[in-house]
C-alpha cells in the first residue's frame, strides 16, 4: 500500500513538474508562481454558466437594505481592484470580468466568488459580518480568490493528477462527469483529503492578505477582520484538526493578518 502511495505521488509530482514548466502564471501582489492549464476564457465561460444556473435555483433575499449593501461593498472594491490592477499593468489579469453581487435568503453563513467576479453572499453570513466594513473583509477575501486564479489552479492540479490533459473542451467531451466533479472541488463544492489540501490551505492565507489590502484600498479598515474572524472561530461545531481541513486553523489565520496587517494598513486611506 505504501509503495503504491509513493509511486502515485511521485507520479503526480512528476505531472504537475512538467506542466508547471509550460503553464506557469504569476499572483498579483504576492508575486507566486502558480500552474494554470486552463483557460481564462473557457474559466470564465463555465463559471458565468454555473453562476447563472446557481442563480435560477437560489432565492434571492428580499431585503433591500441588505442585498444593497453587499452589492454597493462589492462595487466599491471591485472598482479600487481594477484601479488598482492598471496602476500596475495588471489589467490584461482581469480582462473579461464581468462583476456581479448576489444576496442568497440562505441561513448558511457562506460567500464565494467564481472566476470572472461573479460574487454570491448567504443571508447567513450577514451575522457575522455585522456591518459592511465586516461585509468587506469577507467581500475583499473573495474577490481576491478570483482575481489571483484560486479556482483555475486547483481546477489545473487535479486536472493534472487525474491525467485529463491540458484542454477544457476536450475533457468536458471525453469525461464530462469527472470534468464536472474536479470544478466542483475547485471551488469548494467537495472535499477532498490529501495531497491537494495544503495548496487550498496556502490560497486561503494568499486571499486573506490580497483582501486586506483590497478593502483598504476601497476605503474600509483592514483591522476589522481580526473582530470578524474572532467571530468566526467561535462559531459551535466540532472542526477537523488544521492538516485535514481546507482553511487554517482560526488561530493560525488570525495570528497571520496581525503579521500582515501592517502592509495592509500602508494602502487605507480614512
């Protein structure tokens, strides 16, 4: 069984090396290479499908208060994002956009956003968040899943491992059902245990230091995410130790934005 793991391992190793080496892409702000086998325009496409299927099966809140605070948060970082980006010759990274803010009437305290900016909040959350400069450190967080490829990435690593090739389409034609499952799992709409969970570890910690410094530069205060993911961490429900899970562990995420908070501080503005 052991051998059997290793020559799996080394194999996909070995396969993630050698796309690594044709399909390499840099992470704004943070300046990590990552891997991304698919296309920003086939992600993109995909993404505005399942999004507007998402939309058609979800009930949209009917609080107009709230629906117009999520929506008026993620215009206002939206907007400091690609302002931001052309200062620094990065607007080709977000090229095809098309920014959208949904407020679901689901008590899951959830948010997500897919690949093209296509942001969904969960009445659940709005708790938690409490006030928009809570809405924004969540808002912020999202955004910058998908402004640095999160989903393209880990949609690329088990496209990679599971040997589908370098081709969306294709692999959508010869193996739809799997195809389907990997996106799932990409943004978080599965589990997995092992090798991939250290990267969805790594692009948490990558999207909590991009979105400070994204609703800083929209004018709310990074500072709020420590209040609000204190929040969080003291939510009921057992969870699985650090290595097993998908996000870090709570103290371990918040004792990282106070590291970085002082970078994030350098772009507010009162």
């Amino acid at each position: 069984m052991q051998k059997r793991m290793k020559k799996w391992l080394l194999g996909a190793s070995t396969i993630l090396c050698l796309v690594a080496a044709i399909s390499c892409s840099t992470v704004p702000i943070t300046g990590r290479k990552q891997i991304n086998l698919v296309s920003d325009s086939e992600m993109m496409a995909m993404s505005f499908t399942n999004y507007d299927q998402f939309l058609k099966e979800n009930k949209l809140s009917t609080n107009k208060e709230q629906t117009e605070m999520v929506k008026r948060c993620g215009e206002k970082i939206a907007k400091a994002v690609e302002t931001f980006m052309a200062e620094k010759g990065w607007s080709d990274q977000i090229s095809g956009f098309e920014w959208e803010f949904n407020l679901v009437d689901d008590e899951t305290p959830n948010a997500w956003c897919m690949p093209g900016g296509k942001v969904v909040f969960y009445t659940g959350i709005l708790s938690l968040t409490q006030d928009e400069e809570g809405l924004a450190v969540v808002m912020g967080h999202e955004i910058a899943h998908a402004i640095a490829k999160h989903g393209n990435e880990r949609m690329s690593q088990q496209m990679a491992v599971q040997g589908l090739g370098t081709a969306l389409a294709v692999a959508i034609d010869e193996k739809p059902e799997e195809t389907k499952a990997i996106y799932m799992t990409a943004f978080g709409l599965g589990s997995q245990v092992g090798v991939m969970l250290p990267y969805s570890r790594m692009h948490e910690t990558e999207a909590d230091k991009m979105g400070l410094i994204f609703m800083a530069l929209a004018g709310y205060n990074p500072e709020a995410s420590i209040p609000f993911w204190t929040r969080m961490s003291q939510m009921g429900g057992q969870k699985p130790p650090e290595f097993l899970s998908t996000h870090p562990a709570d103290q371990t995420r918040i004792n990282d934005l106070k590291a970085y908070m002082p970078e994030a501080l350098k772009y507010y503005k009162k």
